[in-house]
C-alpha cells in the first residue's frame, strides 16, 4: 500500500492538521517510508490468534454509580483561551 | 555544602533523620547546582520557592522525629506530569500556557513522602522520541562526552532531561515514563539507573497520555536501590484509573543484596542481530559471566516474534496517539490559532502547536485506524502482540529473568540520526517490553571505547519487579557506578 499526495490531503484533514501544499510531498515521502518499513509483518501468519486487549488479566473495576465530583465549571475553563461566563468561546458553528 | 549533592538517596535520608544537615541545605545545594548546570537544558521551569517552602516543611517533621520514605528528597519531575499550578506542557507548544488544577497521582504519591520538587524537565514533544530533540524547549545535553571529545551528545528520550539531571546530579533522582523506552534507553545513554514497572503498577491518573496501553511511569536514580525506594512511593492502587491492578506494592528495597544463587536467566537467541556492534555483545556476555559467578544459571531462550515488535509498536502507538492527542483543538486550554471557521481553526492550532515528529505519529494514526485499513494495520498489529506475549509466558516456565543489551549503541550527537526509522531503531531491544506489559530495568554494565556509559537490560515476570532489583544489584556490585566528569 502506497501512499500519494491526494491520501496525505485527506488523512492531514481526518486528523484536523492543515498541512502546507509545498510539505505534501515531503510528507508523502516520510509517511511511505514508515508504512514500507511496517509491512514486514505481513510476513507472520496470524490465523486463529486473538488481538490481544489487555496485557494484565484482570476484572474491569467497578464503582458505585453516584456523584463523586462535579460543579466545577470555574475551574474545568480556566485554561481556556477563550471563555465567558464559564463557557468555553468557539467560532460560530451554526448559521 | 555542595558535597550534599553527591549523596544517594539512601545516604542522604541517614543524615536528614540524624539531622547531621537540614532538608533546606540539601535543596539549596542542588538549587545551586541547578542554576550552574542551565546548559544541559534539562530543567524547562526551575521551582525553587516552592522547592524551600517544601523542605521547610520537611525540617519542621524532620525536627519532630516524623516523615514519610522520601522526607526532604529533592526531586525532578518530568513534564509529562501533571503538577497543580505548576507549568506541565509535554514540552508541547500546543499545551501552551497549561497549568494544571489537579496533581497525577505518582507527584501526590511523592509529596505524600516528603519529596521536595525542584522543578520539571525537559522531554521530547508528548513523549515521542529518542533524544530529546523533538521537545519545544530545544536539546537536552548529555553530562557525558566522548573520550578527548567536545562534542555535545543526546541523552536519550524520551525522559531525556530526567536521566541528564540525575546523571548530572542536579536532582536527587527523577520521575520518568516509558511507552517504548523512554526510561531505559536514557539510562543506558546516561549511566544511570531507570526501571519500567510492569503496566498497571504506576497510576497513569494525571500523566499525559501518548499511548495508553503502553505507557507506564517509573524512576530514574543513580543506583538500584534509589530505583527502588523511588518505586515504592510512586506505585500505588488507584481507583482513578481502570488499569491500575490491585496488588499491595512490596519493599523492593527488600530485593537489593538477596543472593541470586540458583536464578535462571534467559539469553533470548533472536537478540543477537546480525548488526550488533561488537561492544555490545562483550558487554552482554559479560553481564551473563558475571551472574553467572554469583550462582546464577543462565540458559539460552527463544522469543521468535521478537523482530516484529517494533514495526507493531509503530503501528499500536501512533493509532493510540492519533486518538489521545485529538483533544487538542485550541477550545478547552492551550494554544489557540484562529481560523475563518472552527475547523479551520482546529487545523491552524493543531499546525502551529504539534512539532513535526508528533504530526507524522498522528497522521500515521489516523491512517491505519482509517477506513478500510484497520484491520490490515491496527488489527493485525494486536494480534502480533498476543504472539509477542506468548514467547515471553512461554520463556517463564523455562527462566526467570531475562537479559538483554539495553541500547543497540552508546550516545550519539544531536542532527546524527535524521531519518526516523533509523531513530525508531533505538528501542529496538526495549519495545517488546511494553507490548508485553511487562517489567524492564536498565542497569549501567560499562563504558564504550570512547568511553559512554553502556546499559544491560533485564525483563521480569508481570509484578516481579523484586527480581529485576535483585539482578540488577548483582550487576551493579561488579560494574561499580559510572559519574560524568564535571566539564559544566
């Protein structure tokens, strides 16, 4: 699998990063070297085996169901850039 | 009083309970050496107010015969660390300005024993790199040079401003995580000391997450045992993250001078490249003749997937990154680039704040979880782990330590290595580690021909992190410490 200059375009844009027009290329370039060196693994044979989830095997924790912190609006914006009445400030979204 | 400043831990906390010298002076000495040491580049924000205002309180319980394991031991933190009102960035200049409202767990678990913080270190950008050269805070520099040489040389990443500061001695000891090798590999290139327990031993609770199922913190210390009465404060069983196991963390300092008669430790064939530089294989075999001396029996051990763990970890940890890293967006904290509309916005933010190396990591990311590549990429990957997990469960009933080299070289300078899997290469003996969640030390075993620091590596079982103090001791006893000469 290879990627072209059009899969940097569209990847950079999934991953909400502008990218330059003049560093496509360059991109196009590292990226391929990456998934180049990478494709070795298409060399083991993985039928039947499980991906692994967890490295330790242990039960998911649980906890109560209940309030154990909350109502602090005042200090989950205050490392904003921008807010108001502690709402965080965007660009309008909606028309 | 600078001379308080070459004590280990173990030594220094004689003292301060004999009262032979207060918490204070030995801040004030490493302040001092701090401030004479800037070069090095290895703190990013010095906190010397708050360092004094903290040994204060040390004295005060000091003073009253009370005080936690680590009482009035000043400490580094890296920046990956999240430290209340304390500047905790990742070294990234999309986290610009961040402070922090609440403490990670390992910091308050620190505190919690007295610790004294002296301020955060410089690391690469999110932790991702292997010398420190991706951090928005420029290059840490190494203590140690080369033979006859002036030459400036990387200290390893990505705790690279963690293992310089303690191998410069301008901290007692440092706090440090490791996704890939991020504590070993500096170690190894500094002369120092860094263990990566097993995954779920630290809380990840308040540590800035790069890839969540690998990353782990852990300690850098200039001997085994500072190694181990670091660990046993910053370990602990926290309800506030889910893959925090809960097991009692044991006295590894307990661990230190067990004889290791009868142990048997594994020399993994597939280790031996092609490629391995000859000073790192007489090191190796080295290493094992010494255990060996000491009763240890050593026994050859096959890892077959061993050479695939690389290639998998750059596609398992980049893909968890891309998802970490997208909270990001200049709209909760941080840098904020602004756009003709809110996506434009996101995109000029992210731009402008991740570095080059973080941005090839996300777009590799995003890549192999995208559409239609999951399961060749992403998928497989995991199952490749599974595989690389089951070597090791396998060697277990057969040894129970393993030994490696812990770096495929010494330090190199910075701008050296420019193509990044060239660069990736650097752990390539460490990664499979972490894909396997398990335990790994990183012991200084002897100096190269142009006389660098060069670093063993052993591998326990899952929370046999005992094992991995009592080997490592063994090794230190015969390798001795290793101490840059002061040229700063």
């Amino acid at each position: 699998m290879s990627v072209d200059q059009a899969t940097v375009r569209r990847v950079a844009r999934l991953a909400r990063i502008k990218v330059k027009e003049d560093s496509v290329e360059r991109l196009a370039g590292e990226l391929n070297s990456i998934l180049h060196w990478i494709e070795q693994l298409n060399e083991v044979d993985v039928s039947g085996v499980e991906p692994l989830t967890s490295v330790v095997t242990v039960k998911m924790k649980m906890r109560k169901d209940e309030v154990t912190d909350g109502h602090n609006s005042k200090v989950a914006v205050s490392n904003a850039p921008a807010a108001e009445d502690d709402y965080f400030l965007v660009p309008k979204v909606i028309e | 009083m600078n001379d308080l400043t070459s004590l280990t831990i173990a030594a220094v906390r004689g003292g301060l309970r004999r009262r032979e010298f207060s918490a204070v002076e030995l801040t004030n000495a490493y302040l001092s050496n701090m401030e004479g040491a800037r070069i090095l580049n290895a703190y990013i924000v010095e906190t010397p107010d708050k360092a004094r205002e903290m040994a204060k309180a040390s004295d005060a319980k000091l003073a009253k015969g009370e005080g936690g394991a680590l009482e009035g031991i000043p400490l580094g933190i890296k920046d990956l660390f999240a430290t209340r009102g304390i500047h905790t960035q990742a070294c990234s200049h999309i986290l610009d300005g961040f402070k922090p409202e609440y403490e990670s767990t390992v910091t308050s678990n620190l505190w919690r024993d007295g610790a004294v913080m002296l301020g955060k270190l410089n690391m690469d950008e999110f932790a991702m790199g292997s010398s420190n050269e991706t951090s928005y805070y420029g290059n840490v520099i190494n203590p140690w040079r080369r033979n006859n040489s002036n030459t400036a040389l990387v200290p390893g990443g990505s705790s690279g401003g963690s293992a310089s500061a303690v191998a410069a001695h301008i901290c007692a000891a440092a706090t440090a995580t490791d996704t890939g090798g991020s504590i070993r590999q500096p170690a190894a290139f500094t002369g120092t000391v860094g263990i990566k327990p097993t995954y779920g031993r630290c809380s990840r609770w308040g540590v800035v997450a790069f890839a969540s199922s690998l990353d782990q913190a852990g300690p850098l210390a200039r001997d085994v045992r500072d190694a181990a009465i670091m660990l046993k404060s910053m370990a602990s069983v926290d309800d506030k993250d889910t893959t925090s196991v809960d097991l009692p963390v044991p006295d590894y300092e307990k661990a230190i001078g067990k004889s290791i008669k009868g142990l048997r430790v594994g020399i993994p064939y597939e280790y031996k490249s092609d490629g391995m530089s000859p000073e790192i294989q007489v090191l190796w075999v080295r290493g094992a003749q010494w255990l060996k001396e000491q009763g240890a029996e050593i026994i050859e051990i096959s890892l077959p997937h061993t050479r695939y763990a690389l290639p998998a970890y750059y596609i398992v940890a980049p893909a968890e990154a891309s998802s970490n890293l997208a909270r990001y967006d200049g709209v909760r904290y941080g840098l904020r680039v602004p756009g003709s509309d809110i996506v434009e916005m996101y995109e000029n933010s992210r731009a402008a704040g991740f570095g080059a190396e973080v941005q090839r990591r996300i777009m590799i990311g995003t890549y192999v979880l995208s559409a239609g590549y999951y399961d060749a990429y992403y998928v497989r990957a995991q199952k490749i782990r599974t595989l690389i997990k089951r070597d090791f469960d396998q060697a277990w009933s057969k040894v129970d330590v393993v030994l490696t080299p812990a770096t495929p070289s010494p330090a190199f300078a910075p701008g050296e290595i420019s193509d990044p899997v060239q660069m990736y290469l650097n752990d390539i003996f460490t990664v499979t580690v972490n894909m396997a969640g398990l335990p790994g030390i990183a012991v200084p075993a002897g100096l190269s021909e142009d006389g660098l620091p060069l670093g063993l590596q052993l591998i326990g079982k899952p929370f046999d992190e005992e094992t991995l103090f009592q080997t490592a001791a063994a090794i230190e006893q015969v390798a001795g410490g290793y101490k840059a000469p002061k040229w700063w």
